[in-house]
C-alpha cells in the first residue's frame, strides 16, 4: 500500500488549542499552493492507493481538489478523503468534492455541545454540525467521519454521551475521539483552560470506548472506531508502518526506505521549484517501529520472546494475548507509551 497526504495549510480562523500548522486563507496564496503542489506531485510517477488531504481546512479549497486529483494516478477502488469544518461545507463545495472523486469526508465536530463548542472556539454549532453530516450524506457520501475531543473544558461523561448519541443517530461510519492535549504554542497553551485532570481524562476516555462500541463503532486503533468494513485505509497505511509521501508545509513522509518532512513554510513552499525536505531518519529501525505503531492497533504485533519476555513486567490488564499477537486493551491505550517503553526496554 501507498498512501499520499496532501497537507493543505489554510483555515478561516486558528482553533485556540490547534498546533498544526496553517494559516488565514487567501484564494490567492490558495491558487499558488495548488500549483506549488502539482509540480512537487510530478516527482512522484506511481500510483497511490489512498489519498488524504488534511490540514489547515483543505475543504476551503475545494474547487481546486479536482484538479490536483487529475494529476494523481490511483486505482478505481482508491480511498480519498478530505477533512472539512462544518462551517465552510455547503452543497456548492460538496457537490465540488464529489465531482472530484472524493469518496470520504472527516469532519471536524468536536462536540455536539454549545458550551463546549464555544470553549474550544469553533465557528460552527451543533445544530449546523447536524446539518453538515446530513447534506454530505444526501449528495451521495457514504463514507464520514467525524472527529470528536475528549477532556475539554465542562466537559462531563454525560454531556460527552450525549455528543456520542447525536453523532451515532447520523449517517457516519467512522468517528475519531482525541484527548485535548495543551500544546505550549498555541493560545491555550500560553493561557491554559480548565480541563479534567487525568483521572477524569481517563473516564471520559474509557466512556467512549463503551458508548461507541455500543452503537456498533469498533476500535481499531488508540482514537479511532469504524463499523464494520469503514476503518480509515489511509491512516492504517501509517500504523503498519508502510509507504507514504507527505506534501505541502509540514508533511510528512515514509518513502523508499526514508523518513523525511517539508519544512513548515507556506511562502517557502510555494516559491520553491520543488518542496524543501529534511531527512528525519534515515534508516528506522523497523522492528523498533513495528512495536511503536502496531500498538496503537487493536490487531496488536506479533509475540515474539523478547516482547514476551517484557510483557511480565506489564500488568495484565493492559494487554491481550491472542492468536500468537499482542495488543493492548483500552486501558492499556491508555498508558500506551509508558508500556511501549517498558517493552523496548
């Protein structure tokens, strides 16, 4: 497998917590991204088998997907999703998307919450969320995810199964759910809200897993429950530690044998005949990463003696042994990287 990210750095406003790199949409900058963009894919003569375009709000350029997308060779059955805000998708963008050859769309929900809506400063409100899903469903989407945080500001276990329940009554197949992680860079990072402390984190946490997988969302990785046949193709691309090219500022990407990423810099990036790439690794350990990111799946890694051998030090409510794999229960996920630690030794 071969997946392709397309990092599209352009949002109608910065969320206060959000620490990827973006900034304010100009449809000017925007033309010239896309063009920065089919020169660095004409690098690239293969075929992919997903394609991603993340961000930022790639939706905000939705009328030039369709021409990136026809520069891109990918087979009939491929998966193309592009990540949108419920406040920028009407039918026009929509329509443009799945014109386009888009088959999957992830929304940026959040939470179903006024309150909680406002704590995190998003544009949209529940009702326009709702709205969004039903649309995109109506235009022919039969594939959508939906984002969700945990341990956000007023936040309690009730007001996150309501968020689940009204999610769950739409038409979704996917739903990923984050725990808020403070980033020092960002405005909530300078004036930190308040949020559960890690007890109440874990809760929340634990109460998602139960309530989705009740409604027939299985988890599959850390943050992420799909029905049946739904899981994200692209992102399991990067769990399995397989192939994948990252353009735009800031991408990421695993290619022939190499991890490398784009140097966050719209103005670079666009200016430059080809994307500026710094090499991050240069030979990864493979077994190494096969424990860091199979992991973080519910189909787990292979036993092997030495991960055997660690699993004693590990109590046994963190992990699951079937099948000759390991994987960790959502308690495990919870301390995952304290165990992955203790399993690297």
């Amino acid at each position: 497998m071969l997946g392709l990210y397309i990092h599209v750095p352009f949002c109608v406003r910065k969320c206060p917590y959000c620490d990827f790199y973006s900034e304010k949409f100009s449809r000017e900058k925007s033309e010239k991204f896309a063009e920065a963009v089919l020169r660095n894919l004409a690098r690239y003569p293969v075929k992919f088998d997903t394609v991603y375009f993340g961000g930022g709000t790639p939706a905000l350029i939705s009328g030039k997907i369709a021409e990136i997308l026809r520069e891109v060779d990918y087979p009939e059955n491929a998966e193309i999703t592009v990540e949108c805000n419920p406040d920028v998708v009407n039918e026009k963008v929509l329509a443009e998307l799945k014109n386009a050859g888009v088959n999957r769309l992830s929304f940026g929900v959040q939470s179903l919450d006024e309150n909680e809506l406002k704590a995190l400063g998003r544009l949209h409100g529940t009702e326009s969320a709702k709205k969004a899903i039903l649309l995109a469903h109506s235009l022919g989407f039969e594939n959508i995810s939906a984002d969700i945080m945990l341990g956000v500001p007023r936040q309690t276990v009730k007001s996150l199964e309501q968020t689940i329940d009204g999610l769950c009554a739409l038409p979704i197949t996917h739903v990923s759910a984050y725990l808020l992680k403070i980033e020092p860079n960002t405005p909530f990072g300078k004036n930190p809200p308040e949020i559960p402390d890690e007890d109440g984190q874990a809760e929340l946490y634990l109460a998602a897993v139960e309530q989705l997988e009740k409604r027939g969302f299985s988890q599959y990785e850390i943050s992420n429950f799909a029905k049946n046949g739904f899981e994200s193709r692209h992102n399991l691309i990067y769990w399995r530690a397989e192939q994948y090219v990252g353009i735009g500022p800031a991408a990421h990407s695993y290619y022939n044998g190499k991890r490398f990423a784009v140097t966050g810099n719209l103005e670079e990036f666009i200016e430059n005949p080809v994307q500026r790439e710094i090499v991050t690794d240069e030979n990864p350990d493979k077994y190494e990463e096969k424990i860091l990111l199979g992991l973080r799946l519910r189909e787990g890694i292979p036993l092997d003696e030495r991960i055997e051998k660690r699993l004693r030090l590990i109590p046994r409510e963190y992990f699951r042994v079937e099948k000759g794999r390991v994987s960790l229960t959502p308690k495990g996920f919870l301390v995952s990287n304290q165990i992955i630690a203790a399993i690297l030794g």
